[in-house]
C-alpha cells in the first residue's frame, strides 16, 4: 500500500475518532447536564453585576455634590470606568456564552417564564454594548473630557450640545429602561429560590 492510502485511513479513524467524541460529550450532555453555570459564566456575572451596580450608584448619588466639586466628579467617573469596563468585557462574554452549556432549571418552569428570561438576557447583552457608546458620545459632545484608567479616549465627536442632549436622553432612557429590568430580574431570581423553591438561583451560585 501507498504511503498516500496509508495517510488518508489514518486520516479517516482519526476523523471517525473525534465524531464519536463529541457525540459521547453530546450524549454525557444530555444524560449528565451541569448542575451549575460554570466558573467563567460566574465570574462574568457577577463580577459585571458588580461593576453595573458601581457605576449605577456613582450616577445616582453625584446629583447630591455640588456642580464642579471634587465628589462629583469623582462619582461621575466611577460611571464612567466601570461602564467603560463593562462594554470592554462584555465581547468576552458573548464569546463564552456561545460555548456554555445552561444547566437546566429543575423542576422546568412554564415556556413564558422561560421566553422572559431569554428577552431580558438579551435586552441586558444589547444594553450592556449601546449604553457604554451612547454614555461615552454624549459625554463627549457636551465637552467632557472622558479618559479611560488615566489614558484621555480618542474624540468621537466634537462639542455638540443639541446633540448631546439627544444622545443623553437616550442614555438615561435605556440606563432607566436597564434599572427596571434589573430589579425584575433580581426579584425573579429571589422568587424562584424562595417561592417556587427550584433550582435558578442555585446553578448561577458556585457548586457546594
Ligand atoms: C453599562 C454601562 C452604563 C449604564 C448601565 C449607564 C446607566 C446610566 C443611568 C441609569 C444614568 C442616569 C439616568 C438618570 O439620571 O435618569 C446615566 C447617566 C449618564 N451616563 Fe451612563 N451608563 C453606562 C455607561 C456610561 C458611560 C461609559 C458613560 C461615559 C463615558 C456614561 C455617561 C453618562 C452621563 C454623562 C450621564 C448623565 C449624568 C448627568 O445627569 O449629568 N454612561 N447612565
Ligand atoms: C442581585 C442581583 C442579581 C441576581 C440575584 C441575579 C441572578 C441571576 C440568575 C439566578 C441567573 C440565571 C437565570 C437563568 O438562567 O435564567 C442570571 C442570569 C443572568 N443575569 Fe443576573 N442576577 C443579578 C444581577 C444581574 C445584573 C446587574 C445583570 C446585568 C445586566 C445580570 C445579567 C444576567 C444575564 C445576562 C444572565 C444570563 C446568563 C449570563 O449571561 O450570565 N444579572 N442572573
């Protein structure tokens, strides 16, 4: 036989090799789901709920300082960094959600509840991109400087303020649009755990 016949039959077990291992992990999926999102789903979690929340307290309490006091703007920038990191990790974990397995939620709520939380993932995913950019235009356009860990942004716009009124609206439309859904999605997570006693606060929590 030739050294090509050879290399094309190895060629073709390995193939056959590697089919029959994903479909063991497809069927080890199946009969053994996770119990658990796993360790980088966590992490982004709620390391980014976190930083939302920072950054969402830094915008609510700098009303309360006086305009071009050190404190406000100190709790404008907290805003501003942690929205800054928030869109700058956020492309990681699209990429790691492609990947996840979801583990089940036992015993399976109704399909509505299921379609509910779809939405409001993905209503928090589209947020988590458009606000940092709408935040950081209209920063810009109405004349703040916005620098990112002590390194000034390039300009995405020069001074505009009609524009920046338009754009800050938007901002504050969708961040307020975000607080609501947040709250419902928290008052979710709690209800499910304590009334419903299943599983979804569970999985997101590190396994015991
Ligand atoms: C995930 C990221 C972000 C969220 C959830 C968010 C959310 C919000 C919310 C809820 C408000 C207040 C709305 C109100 O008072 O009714 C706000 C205001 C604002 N945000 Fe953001 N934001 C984010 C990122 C950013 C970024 C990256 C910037 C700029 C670089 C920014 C700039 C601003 C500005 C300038 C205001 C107006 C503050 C004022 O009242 O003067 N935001 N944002
Ligand atoms: C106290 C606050 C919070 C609690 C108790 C909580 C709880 C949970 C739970 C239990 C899940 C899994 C539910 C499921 O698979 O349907 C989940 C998923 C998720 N949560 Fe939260 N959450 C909180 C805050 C936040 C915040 C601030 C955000 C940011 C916008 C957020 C965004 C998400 C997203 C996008 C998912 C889908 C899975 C993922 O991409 O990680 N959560 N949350």
């Amino acid at each position: 036989m030739t050294r090509l016949k050879w290399a094309i039959i190895a060629h073709s077990r390995l193939e056959k090799n590697a089919a029959r291992i994903v479909t063991n992990m497809e069927l080890n999926m199946q009969h053994n789901p996770p119990s658990h999102y796993g360790v980088v789903a966590r992490s982004f979690h709620w390391g980014m709920a976190l930083l939302i929340f920072a950054g969402l307290a830094g915008v609510e309490l700098h009303g309360f300082f006086e305009k071009g006091g050190d404190a406000r703007a100190a709790l404008m920038s907290i805003h501003f960094q942690t929205g800054l990191a928030v869109f700058a990790l956020i492309w990681f974990r699209l990429g790691a959600v492609a990947f996840r397995p979801v583990p089940p939620i036992i015993p399976e709520p109704p399909q509505w509840q299921n379609l509910a939380a779809k939405f409001t993932h993905l209503a928090f995913y589209a947020a988590m991109i458009a606000l940092p950019v709408l935040g950081l235009l209209g920063a810009q356009a109405s004349g703040k400087a916005v620098n990112l860990l002590g390194m000034a942004m390039p300009l995405f716009t020069g001074e505009d303020k009609a524009f920046a009124k338009e754009i800050r609206e938007i901002h504050e439309t969708i961040g307020n649009v975000m607080i609501g859904l947040i709250v419902l999605h928290a008052a979710a997570a709690f209800w499910h755990h304590f009334k419903q006693r299943d599983n979804t606060l569970l999985r997101m929590l590190p396994p015991k």
